[in-house]
C-alpha cells in the first residue's frame, strides 16, 4: 500500500471523538466559574435583588449556605414566562446585543448565574410582579425543572437555594469550615450592604436575626455596620472631575490597623478589587500611620461605563480602566487633601502656646489670685523615707515609691529571689555570666525607648516595649492556666458594640479572657457589657478600642497553626496593654521592668520571637572609637 493510502486507511479507521457537551454538564463546569463557594451564590442572588428595584431584601443562611440560602425581596417580581426562561443559560435582561456589555449599570448581567446555581442545588422560586394577582412557582434540581405551578406569595421575588453541591460531591468536601464560610457569606452581605445604603437589609442565621440595617446614608449604614464609635472617626471625601467622582470616607489615622480589613472601593457602586488602588489610599496615608499598619476607607467612584470593563471576571470584582494612572493620582490627592482639610496632616505652628489645651474655667467662680511658696529647704535629688502616706512627698516625681518598694508598680509578683515562685531566671545562655549582674541601680532612659544600664562586660540595653511585653505575656499565660487571674471591678459597667465578625471571633476568645481577669457578659446582638478588668488593665484607653484591638491581634496570630487559642490570647493582650515607645520611665519603673524581665523564663526574646536583651562589650564599644 502506497503511502498516501495507508494515511486514509488510518484516518478511516478512527472514530469522531469530539462531541457536544449536555447542557447539565455545561452548566456545572459554568458554575465552577460563577458559584466557587456559598458566598458566591449570596452574591449573585443579592445582586439580582438590587437590580430588581427592592427596598427591602432579606438573607436566610442556615449551615454556611450548605443547607440552605434564601433571599426575600420586594423587587420587581416577574411573570410566569420570565420565572422559567431565568434559570436557562444566557437568558438575560440585562443585555441585547455585545455593544451593551461596554456600557452596563447593573450588577448581574450575564445571565449565567440562576443556570449555574440550579445545576449543583435544589432551587425553589417564588415570584409575583405587582400587577399579578397570582404569583408563579418553580422548583429546579440540577438543572433539570422538576415542577412550574401558580401560587400565592407577596410581590417579588423569593428565592431558596438548598443543598448546594449537592451532586459534585469534590467541590462540597472542598468547602472551608462552617466559621471560615460564614464569614465569606457575612463579608458579601457587607459589600452589598455598603453599595446600596438606600436599601434595607437584614441577615438571618440559623433561624436568628444577626444584623438588621435600615435605610438611610452612606455614614448611617457604616455606623450601622460597625458601631457607633465609628461615627467620630469617619473623615468624609469628595471630588469631582471631569475623568471621575469620589465620594465616600476615611478612617482617622489614629485608628490605622494591622491588617488590611475594612478597606472597600466600588466603581459604580459595584465592589472591587483594585491593590492599584488601595495602594493610591495608602501613599496618602504615609508618613501618618507606622509602615506596619493600614489605612480604613469606603471610597465610591463613579465614572461613564464606556471608560471601564467589568466583564474581565466572572466574579466580576476584578475591573479595567482607561485612565488607570490618572485616577490612582486623582485618588492619592484626594484622601490627602481631606486629611489634611480636618486638619489630620501634622501640622507645625510655634507660635501656639499649648500649656493652656484642655483648660477649663468656671465663669461662675471668682477670680484668685496666684500664690507662690517657696521651699528653701527642697532638693530633687533626695528621697525623704517617710512612713505611711507621707513617703515620698518630698524629692522629683520618681522618688514618689521608695526603690526598696519597686515591686508596687508591678502587682503579682513575689520578689524573695530564693524561693521557688520568685526565682530570679538567668538571663540566656547566649549572654555571658558576668551580664547577668547589673553593676548599678541608676538606669539611662534614651529616646524614650531603650533602658541602658552597665554590666561587667560592657553596657546592657533593653527594649521597653519588648521587655513589658514579655513580662505580661507570662503573667496572663500564668492567669489562664489557674483560670483565676486578679481583677478590678468598674464602678459603672461599660458595654462595648462588636460587628458581627468580631463578636463571633470574641465568643470564642471568651472562656480564656475571663479567665485573666475580665468580667464580661452577652447581651446580645453583639453588645458585651464588661463589668471587670486585670489588675494590671488600669489607665489604658477606652474599653471598645481595647478590645477592639485585642481581637484584630487575636485574628492576626490566628492563621499560625504553632500558636494555640490560651498562647494567642496572652500575646494580644500583652502586645495591647505593653508601654508603648515614646512612653517617658521614671527610674523605679525602669528597676521594676528590668527585675520583673529577668524574673520571666525566657527574658531574652519577646512573644513575637524579636529581642529584648542586646549586650554591647567593652570591646564592641571601644572599636567604636578606632
């Protein structure tokens, strides 16, 4: 056989191999794409109720979205037709022709979403436009429309998914835990929340009203969302030009956090995710907040939909611009012009006289004379050792404790070095024993930072905040293992209001807080009313940033599997209640950290790993004088 024969003997004897797919596998490789976990499907379907024109839109979760989600809203409603031909793939109102997909104002558009979540769940659809008298029902399971009947309900839509996942088993045992899609689900009410504030919305799980948020504006629905406290704290931003408008708010400075949470932009009022951008916000924030913290902001911009595509992903967060560069430039300049316009840019003026910040005068009062006495007899540089509550009245403000008396300003601990609850540790092996010695009680306290004192082999420095860190982070792990650590009560209970997110984090952190001291109790909906602190919690700001800041510490250690819940939470109240750089120490309360570090089993490092102890020798020093 020649060869071209033998080449069509070949091609003969194979068989067609490429074949249409059925529309039910289609439709769940298309939900692959569209519907990756349950809090897509939250997004899709809440979506699809804005669009509908609803002022009210409720969401139903039982089991992280596994068993059940359902959203109520009093949209638009459709007919019987349109009921049917929704879950079909491409069937949209959205859009008619591809030129549409260049100028889109709603949210969902593609008309793939129903088709997608009906091919891995059982969805029951109820509907009614304003001008029915009878609603329609439809229920869909896989793809395939099990039943379609006419039935009474409210105007609008009603929508129930159920048993997503149920037939591709792989992506079901691939699902997080039920706390880590709860809070997908929660984040995606959030941004749906944010965008529409016009809306009003409420969260249900498992059978229990979580969240509920009325109508109202921009500043009401954030405060709605995350508490009251967060009403003095917003910093509103406007701009308008010709390429694009900005509106929305900024955080304080002051109230920068670890970690990147609440930072939100939407274009269009659709949400998205743009690092670009929150790297514009961030350089405006620069030089006003530590470089390990990140700004907080709800930033709306609005533009003409020619000059973006939306239509890049199928989660539809990710968008292009046309004019990316100038809008990044556009928005740097604007948050930095409203912080500096509330007068939130460091500013210098020498010519204010501070002296007289926060006075306040009683018109009522008369007015004295001042009056000067002198003590001919006084010397700051002695300590008179008086007894009971004459000590200390005489000499500077730190002879105010006696030094023999050091251990007042740190409560718990035992100072008999010889017995076994007040041994003194050694510092590591790695400092020399002659180090372990501090040749004189005077300390040296430099850019309110680092405790210097001289040792045999040459000078010792300590960081302050590392060291205090550490000192508490052994007594809170020495709380939570007696489950009994010493406490305060308030004279007025203070009650704290946590976002939903955080007061479900704080349930959990709740049975090994009180065991440090805290006195706290749920009064539902996530408000707290704590009753107690530490001891040692005494001077150190308000309750809610406090707390607030524990659990953001609390998050940020979470994800390291080596850090178990006790050791977690003992770090983030150390790392919160620790003195800070920048805090002025008299020298009693310098001698009490030193002995109180020396006093923990691992005084050489702090509960982040980072040093505490550094030894410069004698000959380091000297070297640096060659």
């Amino acid at each position: 056989m020649n060869k071209g024969g033998k080449t069509n003997y070949i091609l003969a004897c194979m068989s067609d191999i490429i074949k249409l797919l059925p529309d039910s596998v289609a439709n769940q490789i298309a939900a692959g794409e569209v519907i990756q976990r349950p809090a897509s499907a939250v997004k899709e379907l809440l979506e699809n109720s804005m669009d509908a024109g609803a002022g009210q839109i409720k969401l139903i979760i039982k089991d992280a979205g596994k068993t059940l989600i359902q959203v109520v809203d009093n949209g638009s409603g459709m007919s019987q037709t349109d009921a049917r031909l929704c879950f079909e793939r491409h069937a949209t109102s959205k859009i008619n022709r591809a030129s549409d997909l260049f100028s889109i104002r709603t949210m969902g558009f593609r008309g793939e979403a129903l088709a997608s979540i009906a091919a891995i769940a059982r969805v029951e659809l109820k509907t009614r436009t304003k001008e029915d008298i009878v609603g329609t029902e439809v229920i869909v399971e896989g793809s395939v429309t099990e039943s379609q009947q006419q039935c009474q309900c409210s105007s609008g839509t009603n929508i129930a998914v159920k048993n997503l996942f149920f037939n591709t088993p792989a992506r079901r045992n691939f699902l997080k835990s039920e706390q880590i899609e709860k809070g997908h689900i929660y984040n995606e009410f959030i941004r749906i929340a944010l965008s529409r504030p016009d809306i009003e919305l409420m969260y249900y799980y498992n059978n229990q009203l979580t969240v509920k948020l009325d109508k109202g504006n921009l500043r009401q629905r954030i405060v709605g969302i995350y508490g009251n406290n967060y009403n003095q704290r917003l910093v509103p931003v406007e701009e308008k030009t010709d390429i694009i408008s900005i509106t929305g708010f900024v955080i304080k400075p002051e109230f920068a956090r670890k970690k990147r949470g609440e930072q939100f932009i939407f274009i269009n009022r659709r949400y998205i995710r743009s690092p670009y951008f929150n790297h514009a916000v961030e350089q405006a924030f620069q030089e006003l907040i530590p470089e390990d913290t990140f700004p907080s902001f709800f930033l709306f911009l609005e533009t003409e939909p020619e000059q973006i595509d939306v239509n890049v992903h199928p989660t539809k967060t990710e968008v292009k611009f046309q004019n990316e560069q100038y809008i990044y430039q556009i928005l740097k300049t604007t948050v930095k012009r409203s912080l500096g316009k509330f007068n939130l840019t460091p500013t210098l003026d020498f010519e204010r006289e501070t002296a007289f910040d926060g006075l306040v005068i009683d018109k009522g009062k008369p007015p004295v004379a001042p009056s000067i006495h002198i003590d001919p007899g006084y010397n700051p540089f002695l300590i008179e050792k008086g007894s009971g509550g004459n000590q200390g009245k005489r000499g500077s403000l730190t002879g105010r404790i006696n030094p023999e008396q050091w251990e007042r300003l740190f409560h718990g601990h035992k100072t008999d070095k010889t017995g076994s609850a007040g041994k003194q540790i050694s510092l590591d092996s790695r400092l020399e024993k002659d180090d372990r010695e501090i040749l004189s009680k005077k300390f040296i306290h430099i850019q309110n930072r680092f405790i210097l004192a001289p040792v045999k082999s040459g000078l010792m420095i300590i960081d302050h905040q590392r060291a205090h860190e550490r000192v508490l982070y052994e007594r809170f792990l020495a709380y939570l293992d007696k489950e009994a650590g010493p406490s305060q009560q308030l004279l007025f209970p203070e009650s704290i209001i946590l976002m939903e997110q955080d007061a479900e984090l704080f349930r959990e952190m709740l049975p090994h807080i009180k065991a440090t001291g805290f006195g706290i109790s749920e009064a539902g909906k996530g408000t707290f009313i704590v009753t107690a602190v530490p001891f040692d919690m005494h001077d150190k700001g308000p309750l809610q940033d406090m707390i607030e800041e524990i659990i953001e510490q609390y998050q940020i250690h979470k994800a390291d599997a080596r850090i178990n819940a006790r050791h977690n939470l003992a770090r983030s109240m150390a790392r919160r209640l620790a003195l800070r750089h920048g805090k002025t120490l008299a020298e009693q309360e310098m001698m009490a950290l030193t002995e109180s570090l020396f006093m923990c089993e691992m005084p050489y490092a702090s509960p982040a790993g980072k040093p505490v102890v550094v030894v410069l020798t004698a000959d380091e020093i000297a070297e640096k004088f060659k």
